[in-house]
C-alpha cells in the first residue's frame, strides 16, 4: 500500500491497487465518527457509444441507460439492497453524473459489513425482462416529474441550448421514449464494459484503519473472478464550436420566471494541473464578482433583479465545459443584460488586489471545511480524481495564483458568440373566447 503525504494539510491518502485493476483510495480520519464509502465507475450519460469489451463490438445504446443501471444495481433476487444497509444500520445511495457513476453508503457501525455489501451488490448484476420493464414506467415517472420542475427543466434547457443532440444536451436520465428501447442485454454489455473493477474506484474517508480497510476489500475480490480486462474503447463526438442555441424558452406553472445563462467554454488542455488552474481561476472570478459578498449581488437584490437563490458555476472537464450563472426574476433579460454589462466592465478595469486576497483567504476557508466533511472528500476527491486531478494540491493551486490567471480565464472565457440564455416563465392561463357558450383557447 502506497502513502501520499500532504503535510500543509497534515492529511495523507493510502492507496493500492489490487490484481483485478480496482484501485482504493483511504483517508484516514480517526476523530471522525462516521465512515464514508463511496464506489465509482467511470461510466456516465455521455457514454452511449462504446466497444463492448466480452465480444469486441461497437455499439450505440440509448440515452439514458448509464442512469437506469444505477437504478436497476439495486435489485436483486433476493430482494432490495436497501434493506441489507439498513440492517446493519447505513444510509446508502447513488446517482449518475454525465462521466460518473457512483454508489455510496455513510454509518457509524458495523463498516467492515457494509462495506462487503457495497462491493458485493454492485458487483452482483440482476438484470431480468420483466424487472427491466417495470423500471421502465418508474423511471418515466421520475422524468415526467423533474420535467416539472423549474430549477431542472431551465437548466436541462440550457444544457440544450450549448450542445445540442450532443451527450452532453441529452438530460442524463433520457428521455421517455429513449427508455422504452432499453433492453436486458443493452444493460448487461454496459455492465460488463464499465463495471469492470479496472475502470472503478473505491474510496473510503473514516476512523478505520487503512491496512484494515485493504484488507477486508483484497479478500473479498480474491474471490471473485475478474480477467484482465483492455481499457474501455469509448467514443464521444466532438462538442459543437458554438452553442446551438442562444436562447431556449419554455413555460411551466410556477410563480415568478426563472433564467439561466452562461458560456461555453473554447479553452482545453490535456494537461489536468492547467485545467485544475484554470477552474480555480475562474470559481475565483464568479465568487468576487458574483458571490454572496460582492456589491453586484446586493445590487442585484436591491434593485430587485433577482432573489437569494441567484449563483454562479463553472464546471471543466477533459471532454467539455462551462459557466452558468442566474436564478429567478421577474425581470429576466434586465437580469442578463446587467450581469453581461459587469463582466464586460470587469474585464476591463481588472481585480483589485484588496479584492483578491479576500476571494483567495475565503475559497482556502472552503476547502478546510471540506476536509471536515467526510461526504464532500469522498465525493469530490473521486470526481477530480478520475478527471486526473489530486484535490488535495487545491491549496497549492490558491496560494500560486496571480491576478494574471483570473484576469486571463475571465476574459477569454465572456465571449457572447458563446452565450446561451434559457428562460422558464410561469405558464399564461388560457383566455375564454367571446361566443357561443364560450371556448377555451
């Protein structure tokens, strides 16, 4: 087992990587009480095009499977995982990310058992015609309900509006006809590409003792037989230049509009420290200009543009990127047009110094407090982890940053050609037509 130290931290992170491929991660926490556990693959929405690796065949699967694994993983024959967890007093879950997918459990007992759990029933595939089928109307039901919902349906719209019929446009649970075509063997050569232990990461932040923790996870795979396995052959298209949309609209029944809007993103690099720079210097820029503390934010709430909800995001990967910025208003493009007005002008005249160092200082506060979640380090630390960053150099990253770097990844990233704006208003009643008895139109 392999120890890396962090000693401005005073962290470290065990690590080994077992014959079948499965690579764990351990931070050991001994003041915590509760152990964190969480079990990822590399497989999200964006992979429905692959070389099933059992018989070397490409294939396209339809949108939407990545999430209905994730759901079908926790059937088995003998009935629901759900109710193994609870008897030995854990909290489980899981959800699916457009790269990621991941299984979780939290407890302040009985670790080693719920850890033997976790690894078995997603190793353990239960995949029948009839449950498949059944899955299929929940599964409708959790789309139709979420299509309901303003915050997803104006963020599902934006996502639209920048890529497309791109993966990445495709909402990550599908859509209801698109689930309708799933079937047993569509969910079995997912499984068998992306489930293998090499394309998957366990990691574990908690009081255990780390030597314990490998142990117990070495003699559980020892008895499960996995072949050396090829990397997963996945093909993504290329993402469009430019959005394909700039502005996306739709109507729900909701009180007050909502807007979201925001950039694609033109910069790339294969290198994971530049682009792990390059995501901090933007989180810097949002949170100075945009962020809870910042004179446009009270500005925006005096003038009364927007509300408390109102934030701002930056997400950057190897394969995509983007900022989203916005919340709800009864006057969405004044919104827009303010915010697009500040970056603009901000570019310009540049960060103050004063206003730097504050940013700086309260971005290294957010990162303290995440190494007292053990939730947040697992969580984040597998996301960056497979997208080639240590998250644990974050600290490194905020103390070498120069104004420079902000300045730079703000004014290369605020280009309108690459602005999307998706707006969701509050749906009009329909009005009773002079006639006859009257129409509803």
């Amino acid at each position: 087992m392999h120890k890396t130290e962090y000693k401005t931290l005073q962290e470290a992170v065990y690590h080994q990587t077992l014959d079948n491929g499965l690579t764990v991660y351990i931070v050991h926490k001994p003041d915590f009480r509760q152990t964190y556990a969480s079990f990822t693959t590399q497989y999200g929405s964006v992979d429905r095009e692959f070389v099933v690796a059992s018989r070397g065949e490409r294939v396209v699967v339809p949108d939407g499977i990545a999430h209905f694994l994730e759901h079908k993983m926790f059937e088995e024959e003998h009935g629901d995982v759900f109710q193994d967890f609870a008897r030995y007093g854990a909290q489980a879950n899981a959800f699916t990310t457009y790269d990621t997918t991941t299984y979780l459990f939290s407890s302040t007992a009985n670790v080693r058992e719920n850890l033997m759990t976790l690894l078995d029933f997603v190793q353990r595939p239960y995949f029948t015609d009839e449950n498949v089928e059944k899955e299929k109307g929940i599964i409708g039901q959790e789309i139709a309900m979420y299509d309901e919902m303003p915050n997803w349906r104006c963020h599902s719209n934006f996502l639209r509006g920048l890529y497309g019929d791109h993966p990445m446009g495709i909402d990550i649970a599908g859509t209801l006809s698109s689930i309708q075509k799933i079937r047993k063997e569509d969910l079995y050569d997912c499984y068998e590409t992306f489930y293998h232990p090499s394309n998957m990461v366990l990691f574990v932040v908690g009081p255990e003792i780390p030597e314990r923790v490998i142990s117990w996870v070495a003699e559980n795979q020892a008895k499960k037989n996995y072949t050396l396995q090829k990397p997963v052959q996945r093909f993504l298209p290329s993402a469009p230049a430019q959005p394909r949309e700039q502005r996306v609209e739709s109507e729900l029944t909701m009180a007050q509009p909502r807007v979201l809007f925001g950039f694609k993103e033109t910069w790339q690099s294969p290198d994971a420290k530049e682009r792990q720079l390059r995501e901090t210097a933007m989180e810097v820029w949002m949170e100075s200009l945009l962020g809870r503390g910042s004179p446009l934010y009270h500005a925006l709430m005096d003038e009364g543009l927007t509300d408390a909800g109102f934030g701002s995001d930056y997400e950057l990967t190897p394969w995509y990127g983007h900022s989203q910025m916005g919340g709800n208003s009864n006057r969405p493009d004044e919104l827009v047009e303010r915010v697009l007005s500040a970056l603009n002008q901000y570019g310009k005249e540049g960060l103050a110094q004063e206003d730097f160092e504050r940013v700086r200082k309260k971005a290294m506060g957010r990162f303290f407090s995440l190494l007292d979640s053990p939730q947040g380090i697992a969580y984040v630390y597998t996301a960056q982890k497979l997208r080639g960053i240590d998250v644990f150099t974050a600290l490194d990253v905020l103390e070498r940053m120069t104004i420079d770097h902000v300045m730079n990844a703000l004014r290369s990233h605020v280009n309108e050609e690459q602005l999307t704006v998706s707006l969701v208003r509050p749906k009009q009643p329909r009005e009773l037509v002079a006639g006859k008895g009257g129409t509803l139109q």
